[in-house]
C-alpha cells in the first residue's frame, strides 16, 4: 500500500512550482549520515489472519495483569474494571469525539466532561475540576507553574516522597521559566517538617507533598498546609482519587491545588498510557487553572445547556498570556471515569477503599513474617507499602515471575538507597489466596 | 463618538488618571471598554503594592479577550475599587465614575506630564475600533 497520496506527475508539478529538482533536494540540509541511504527493511505484507496470529504472539510475550497476578503500583494501579465501561464508551458518539473544538454543537460530551468534573471535585474536596490533563506528572507540573503564576515566586518545594518520575517531569517543564527547585527529605516514610520549614522562604511558589505518598505513606496534610500557608506558599498535594472515597480529601485539609492520578478509576493500565491526569483548584485561583473548564448554563428558552467557559485564559485566545498552554484533555479517558465513579458510588467508592487498604495490610502482615523481610518505614500506609529485603529485588522479582506474580517495583532505580527495597500495591482485586501464594513464593525466593 | 471627559489624562492603552494632589485616581476609558465588550472580571493589586508606570498592575477580562492593564503613573496603590470584583460591569456602565480602579499615590508627580491630553486622546481614538 502506498502512503504518498499523489501521483509521481503531481510531484514533479509541486516541485517546478517551488524550483526543486527532486523530494531528495529538500532534505539536503539533513547530514548524509543520519540519513536512511537504503529502502527500510520490512517483512512482506501478511494476510489478516496471519497478522492476527502473528500479532498475537507478539503479544503473548508481555507479563500483563490478565494474566499474571499483580502487585505492581507506584502510579498505575490494576483496581477492577466493571464491564459496562468498555461497553459504553465505544459508543460512537463517545469514542469518536475529540476534546470539544466547536464545543456548543458537542452537548453530550460537554455533558459528560461537566459530571467528571464535579465528580473530581467533589473527591478531592476542591471548588472546581478542570476537563482533565494527560496525566498525574503532567498535572502537577501545571500546578506547579499555576503556584508561580499565582504568588510570583520562583522556588518549588517538594516533598521526596512524590512520585520521582512526576518530579523529573516538573524539572523539564519549570526549565524554561528558570524555577528553582528545593527537595525536602523524608524522615521515616513521611515528609521531613523540620526540613520542611528550613526549606521555606518568601521565595517559595508551593509545597508539593503526594498523600498517601510514593512509598505508600500518608502524610500528615493538615500539618503540612498551615508550614506553607505561613510561608505564603500554596500547598499542592498530589494524591489519587480512588483513594479519596475513603481518605479525607486534601481540600478539606488545606490543599490549594489537588493533582493526581485517575487511573485507577476505570482506566485500564495498558504499559502506562494514556492517563488521566486530574485537576482541581480552589474557587478564587479558577482564573490561572491551566486546561479547558465545562459550565453549566441555561439557553436563551432557559433549558439548561453547557458550554466551555472562562476560555480566554486559554493559549488559542489569550496567546502568549495563557495560563498554559495545554488546550486539550483527555476526554475517553475522563469519560471512562466518569463511568466508574457512577457505577461504584458513593459507598462503592469507600469500599474500594476499605478492601484495598485492609488487604494491603494483611499483605504486609503476611509478609514480614518471612524472616529477613521487613518494611522500609514506620509511617502508617495505605494501600501500597515499602519492603526491605534480604535478597536483590531484581532476582526476587524475576524468580516470583516464573509462578506468575508480578511482586511489585524495585525502587533502585530511582534512588539508590533504596537498593534492596520493594514497592508493592494490593488492589480491591487481589484475593486471599493470591496474597497467601505471593507470600509462600517470596519465602521461597530469600530462604 | 466615545466620551472624554476634558479634566482628565490619558495613556495609549486607554486608561484615564484623575490627577488630585499627589493622587492619580485611574480606571479604563469609554472607549476601551466598549471595545472590550461586557466586562466579566477585574483582577487588582492590593493596597500597598507598587505600580510602575506604562507597566501592567491588573487584568480585566471580557467575553472577548483578557487584557492587560498599564499604569499611567508610578507610585503606591492607596486605595482599590472594593465593588469590582463583586460588580465588574461598573466598568462598563460608569468607567469614568464608579468603574475606577486604583488611587495611586504617586512618586513623581511629573510622570503626568507624559500622559495624553483628552484632545489628543479623541485624535488617537477618532478612527473608531479595530
């Protein structure tokens, strides 16, 4: 199949048009050398049925949650799926639709966007939700460039215990702007505040802490936002919204800025993308939110409609005063929430909550009864927690593999001293039994 | 044709001073606001803040555009238009009256001097809008 859709005649008249000789004249400022002097090596074309089985078996290489048991986490979590999800956004209406760009024709998914945020807002105790961003990291680099916006500060203060990946994402994108960024270290499992407070000046956009923090431990949020309050700093908490049916939300305790991580609500893992990154602000910074925002609204006949709002703070009105430059969100993805939370509810919510913590913690019993396996911290957790063993994690991860377990994530890479630790997450999903071989095999794998 | 008032002092971004003492009282023009269009929100610094002359001190946002705003004067904000935020479209209905923004007490009172008279202000807005 040929990609090119005009014919070799059509070229010739472009490039007589534009004084070229040939397609070959146009890449002469790219090096010889990096560029391809043969055709590309592909295999032959294959028919439908081979693809498939070819495909499939390509496929069948991966260690996937269907088929393994998973105690990864560490921002992607495998909580149970419900069924109609997949059902209803591949309706045509949904699954076809991009992020409203002639937003008023698109009701229904104004509509829909409307519920997820107000869902969004309402499990993280904010005033308002934005449409979504790409996903937690790139959420919390807006925030943090929104806390410079707001207190025209330049010094980020983050806590270690947020995500390191979310962290390197904020370094790439506070480059520009030249912020400067002050890291404040743990003290067993949580948030150092003495550290904390020494790391405060009138120079400080915001204190960034995750709750229940990277390592699973919950963060005292309350204490944490009166420390930057008083350093006139805003408090940005990173925390996970289905989590948030159970914990007290960060709003109720003095967040500013709530970002986070949504997919576990609904959003299948899938090699870690595409996310959700969620979004919520307070009532009086709505104006410097980043992203696109749904109100509702009534028609000139006084029926209720929707429509996109406050968007002149936005990059294709406002230009180079934009609040930000993202213009876009991740509405399947949103929608794929938005359908989680209403099949769960209220009360769904909370026990999804309540199973995944309740079994995290038998896990954790369970599993420093193995002599020499221990946890890293002291700091109450959640649903995720940090263990120490006697053996490399690496080794014991590829060991449990063979039983098809996948035990969690080796924190080596991203901090050394971390070397002979091990994240692991126990979701609503995970089963006594599951637990209790996941226990006998890691016994096995350090004897 | 847009009101302008003679008493008053002009920038080239359409704010107008109302010099009293060493006081400048500031807001936006007829002409700007009608440009502007129904205005949803007015963003202010607060009293005490520094504002530099031809330089932004606040934000006013119709259902068209955000704009900037410039200050015609460099001094200290003394006093802000408390009914703005509550109340933005005074900037619209009275933007000479009750839709001012700042008093500025000023550094240098020579800064006037550099400010458009009201005739030159009509030649400068007498082509109409873009």
């Amino acid at each position: 199949m040929r990609y090119i859709s005009n014919t070799p005649a059509q070229q010739k008249e472009m490039l007589g048009v534009i004084g070229a000789g040939s397609i070959e004249d146009l890449l002469v400022r790219i090096p010889t050398k990096a560029r391809l002097s043969r055709p590309l090596n592909l295999p032959r074309a294959m028919a439908e049925t081979d693809l498939i089985r070819h495909l499939q078996r390509m496929a069948g290489l991966n260690a996937g949650a269907d088929d393994h048991v998973c105690f990864l986490g560490a921002g992607s979590y495998d909580h149970a799926i419900p069924s109609p999800i997949n059902h209803l956004i591949s309706r045509g209406e949904f699954f076809t639709a991009y992020t409203p760009y002639q937003p008023e024709a698109s009701q229904g998914t104004l509509r829909s966007i409307f519920e997820y945020q107000t869902m969004m807002a309402e499990l993280t105790g904010m005033d308002v939700a934005n449409a979504s961003i790409y996903d937690g990291a790139s959420s919390l680099a807006e925030a943090t460039l929104m806390a410079h916006a707001v207190t025209g500060r330049d010094t980020l203060v983050i806590s270690r215990g947020v995500n390191p990946l979310y962290r390197q994402v904020v370094e790439t994108y506070v480059e520009g702007p030249a912020l400067k960024i002050k890291s404040v270290p743990l003290g067993d499992g949580v948030t150092d505040v003495d550290a904390l407070r020494k790391a405060l000046s009138k120079h400080s956009a915001t204190v960034v802490i995750q709750y229940p923090n990277f390592f699973g431990c919950l963060e005292d949020v309350r204490g944490i936002a009166d420390i930057a309050h008083e350093a006139g700093a805003l408090l940005v908490v990173v925390a996970d919204p289905i989590n948030l049916g159970l914990l007290t939300p960060p709003g109720a305790c003095g967040a500013d800025i709530v970002v986070g991580e949504g997919q576990g609500l609904g959003v299948p893992m899938s090699f870690g993308g595409p996310n959700l990154g969620v979004f919520a602000a307070k009532q009086e910074l709505v104006r410097r939110m980043p992203g696109r925002l749904v109100g509702a609204t009534v028609d000139v006949d006084g029926q209720r409609g929707f429509v996109l709002t406050l968007q002149t703070r936005e990059q294709h009105i406002r230009r180079e005063k934009a609040t930000s430059n993202i213009c876009t969100n991740v509405a399947l993805c949103a929608l794929m929430a938005t359908i989680y939370v209403s099949i769960l509810g209220k009360r769904g919510l909370r026990k999804v909550g309540e199973l995944s913590t309740a079994k995290a913690h038998y896990a954790a019993r369970e599993l420093t009864k193995i002599p020499g396996v221990s946890l890293r911290f002291a700091a109450p957790f959640f649903k995720e927690f940090t263990l120490q063993l006697p053996k490399s994690p690496e080794r014991v991860i590829k060991r449990l593999m063979k039983d098809r377990l996948l035990a969690g994530v080796p924190l080596k890479g991203f901090d050394r001293a971390y070397k002979d630790c091990l994240l692991v997450a126990v979701t609503e999903k995970r089963t006594k039994d599951e637990i209790d071989a996941y226990a006998a095999a890691l016994a096995a794998a350090v004897a | 044709m847009a009101n302008v008032p003679a008493e008053l002092k002009y920038t080239r971004e359409h704010e107008w001073a109302k010099v009293e003492g060493d006081r400048a009282r500031i807001g936006i023009t007829a002409f700007a606001q009608e440009q502007l269009g129904d205005v949803v929100f007015v963003e202010l610094p607060k009293v005490g803040a520094k504002v530099t002359a031809l330089k932004t001190f606040g934000v006013v946002e119709s259902v068209k555009a955000v704009s900037d705003l410039f200050a015609p004067v460099s001094g200290e904000v003394v006093e802000v238009n408390a009914e703005l935020p509550k109340k933005p479209e005074l900037v619209n209905t009275d933007p000479y009256g009750q839709g001012w923004m700042l008093v500025i007490k000023m550094t240098s009172p020579k800064d006037v001097d550099g400010l458009m008279s009201a005739a030159d202000y009509e030649k400068l807005t007498a082509g109409g809008g873009h």
